[in-house]
C-alpha cells in the first residue's frame, strides 16, 4: 500500500505506485478513465471489476497494458469484492443500473445493484483497508422522482456514513454527482445519430431541459475529488444545460421530429443542488462542494470556498442555457459532429 495522502498532494504524478479499482470498468466512464490513469499517472496497477464478460474482452483488446488486470465480478457479489479489494488502494465506483425506465420496470434489480452492490463494496473497502473511495452519483438523485434516482440517493447517504463507520480507519469516501454524459452508452446524442440516419428523430418533450458534460471533464471531477475530498463530501461541477428541442436541432437540423413524451419516471428539469443541500455548499471556480451533515470522523473541516446564498438551488431550467450554435459547436468540440 502506498501513502496516498502524500502522493494526492501533488499534481504530478498522480496515484504514483498506487493500485486502482474501477467497478463497472467496462462503461463509457470506466474506460475514459482507465484511459486516462495509463495516459497520466504511474498507477502500479488498474483493476477493471464488470460482470460483463465480453465487454471485459473488448476492453482487454484495446487497452493492452501490464499494468491492467480484468476481474470478473458483481457488486452484489460481497465475497468476491472482498477478493478484488485485496491490496487496492483506490476504488472508483461506477457499477450500476442507469436507466430510468429499466429501473422503473425492474425496481428490485436496481435495488440490488445500487444499494446492496454500493453496502457491499463499503464493507469490503473497509475491510480490507482501502484509502480512497470515490463514487459515482447523478443530478436524479437531487429530489428523485423516479427508482433509479432513488437508489442513487441511498447510495449517496451510505457512502458519506460510510465514513463513520471506518471510524478512525483509513478509509475515506467520497462522491461527484453531476448530469448527462455527452455521447456515453444509451444516451441521446448517439440515438439521435442513428435517429437521423432513418430520418426522423423522436423526442420526448421539447422544452424539456437537461445538464451536460463531457467525459474528459467527468474523470477530471473524479481527479479532483480523490485529491481534495475529505470525507463525505459530494463534488459538482459548474454545468450548461439546452432544451431537448435545441439538440436536436444542433444535431439533424430538418430532420422531422416526433414528440412521443416523458417516459415513465423522467423529470422535466433536472437539479444538481436543492435548496436544503445549500445550507452545507460551498462554491469554487468551477464546481461546488456540498460538506456533511456530520462530520463525526474527525477530518479538519473545509475552510476554502465561498457558501452559497441562502436558499440556492442549481438546476437545468436556470442553469447557463445553451443555444442551437453552441451545442452544435459543444458537439463538434467532443467529436460527435464534423
């Protein structure tokens, strides 16, 4: 085990000597950021934990490095995480069920996964002595109304009382909750790519609105988090947001649309920070940290930052909006557009 508070300190490099375990390794994050720990930092060792065996052999074709290793495995699965764990030093954990109305259909499954798997890995961390974990959460955990926000709630509170239960240990929990990842599996941008291909792109509600961000940011929040999270502490980025109606008329201008509305369990804005969350947040450049409730395992409280006025809230409806030409130009920026 190395010392990862030292080697957090400092900009570079980053995770020198430590080994890595990313759960759900095999999505769209866990790629863009197994990329980026072989690219930038001299990671010992990148574990990749997905249940998923074809996609574990996609990935090994790709990413052809002896520092990775592909550890089939559940996060409902508590001994075998307990196995993975041995001799890790960071867990990033993005294992879960993401879509709304699968959730909405499946609720037990999604329990399973996003509640038990996140109790599973807590105690397997714990106990075999993890520094630093960091967990992946969504803006529909903020007043969820549907079974997938939900769960990312509970996550959420589990993986800041985490913390109390490590107790005077060394391991420290952590979170980033942010909104939609541009072009990531199952989402919008790569349907209505297709979508335009057949000619007719189908829309849930046009002034529905929602947060972006790119993945390259995502992992960047996640950096930012193992470096200066202390314990408990969510991490949120500063966000544009658009109208369903302007990406798809950034994307397939002309192209008929048909409105086939919400889908069971969708909001029609989405919110990063609540108003009762705000009493704990403080404000950066470029993101927001929301502090405990109760810090009861002893880190020096956070100090920096500015708190936010008192009954703020950040949501997509009031976010900064983008325009037609700006999310085209976004869209060109991360690839998904020539």
């Amino acid at each position: 085990m190395v010392d990862l508070r030292e080697a957090l300190l400092t900009d570079a490099p980053r995770l020198e000597g430590a080994v890595v375990l990313v759960t759900g390794g095999t999505g769209s994050f866990g790629r863009a950021f197994v990329r980026r720990l072989l690219d930038e930092s001299d990671a010992a060792k990148i574990i990749v934990f997905s249940r998923d065996e074809q996609k574990h052999y996609a990935m090994q074709q790709r990413f052809q490095d002896r520092r990775m290793r592909f550890f089939v495995g559940d996060v409902r699965d508590r001994d075998r995480l307990m196995r993975a764990l041995n001799g890790v030093d960071v867990v990033i954990h993005a294992a879960a069920m993401k879509h709304v109305p699968i959730a909405e259909y499946n609720p037990i499954e999604a329990i399973r996964t996003n509640i038990d798997g996140a109790a599973n890995l807590i105690d397997a961390a714990i106990d075999r002595g993890v520094e630093r974990v960091v967990a992946l959460s969504t803006d529909k955990a903020a007043s969820p109304v549907n079974l997938y926000g939900a769960t990312k709630l509970c996550m959420e509170k589990l993986f800041v009382a985490a913390n109390s239960y490590a107790g005077a240990g060394q391991t420290r929990f952590d979170l980033v909750r942010y909104g939609n990842v541009v072009g990531s599996e199952g989402s919008v941008v790569p349907l209505f790519l297709r979508q335009k291909a057949e000619g007719a792109l189908t829309l849930t509600e046009p002034s529905m609105t929602r947060f972006w961000i790119g993945m390259d940011r995502a992992v960047d929040l996640v950096m930012l988090a193992l470096k200066e999270g202390r314990g408990g502490e969510v991490f949120i980025p500063k966000l544009p947001a658009c109208t369903v109606e302007a990406l798809a008329e950034a994307m397939a201008p002309g192209v008929e649309r048909r409105v086939i509305g919400i889908r069971p369990g969708e909001k029609f804005h989405e919110t990063l920070i609540t108003e009762d969350e705000a009493r704990n947040v403080v404000e950066y450049e470029r993101h927001y940290v929301i502090r405990p409730n109760f810090p009861w395992w002893g880190e020096a409280e956070r100090v920096d930052g500015t708190p936010v006025a008192e009954g703020f809230t950040y949501s997509s409806d009031a976010a900064q909006r983008l325009g037609v030409d700006e999310v085209r130009a976004l869209l060109i920026h991360l690839g998904f557009l020539s």
